[in-house]
C-alpha cells in the first residue's frame, strides 16, 4: 500500500513552482535594464527605511527624556511629602 503518493505529487508540483520561479528570475535579473530598475527601487526603500528608522529613534530618545523628566518630579514630590 502507498500512502505518500499525495506528498510526493505535492512535492513535485512545489518542486516545479519553484523551479519555475528561479528560472523567471534568472531571466529578469539577466537583462541589465531590469537589474538597474530593481537595484534603483532597493535603494529608494532603503533609503525610506532608514528615515523610518531615524525617525523612531528619534522619537525614542525623546520620549525616554519625558519619562525621565517626569519621574524626577515624582521622586521630587515624594521626597517633599515624607
């Protein structure tokens, strides 16, 4: 009895999907035009990325100093009260 043989054929079909992915990209990635249009898209998302990133550090760094800010007010209060 063969139990696996809807895993085998799955595994072709994945197998072929895949292969057939490759070979697209192989293709795309051959012709410098379309290298260049990837290449300029990646940097333009880099570079997006990196102002995200700046962006929230940013606004990290400040709102630490808030909290900070506001947790010597408290002590200050408490020291006051005791």
């Amino acid at each position: 009895m063969v139990k696996n043989k809807g895993t085998s054929t799955g595994a072709g079909i994945v197998g072929a999907v895949v292969g057939a992915a490759v070979g697209a990209t192989a293709v795309a990635l051959s012709n410098e035009k379309t290298r260049n249009k990837i290449k300029n898209k990646f940097n333009q998302y880099k570079k997006e990325g990196q102002k995200v990133y700046s962006d929230l550090k940013n606004k990290v760094v400040e709102l630490t100093n808030q909290g900070e800010e506001k947790v010597k007010r408290v002590k200050k209060t408490i020291k006051s009260k005791l």
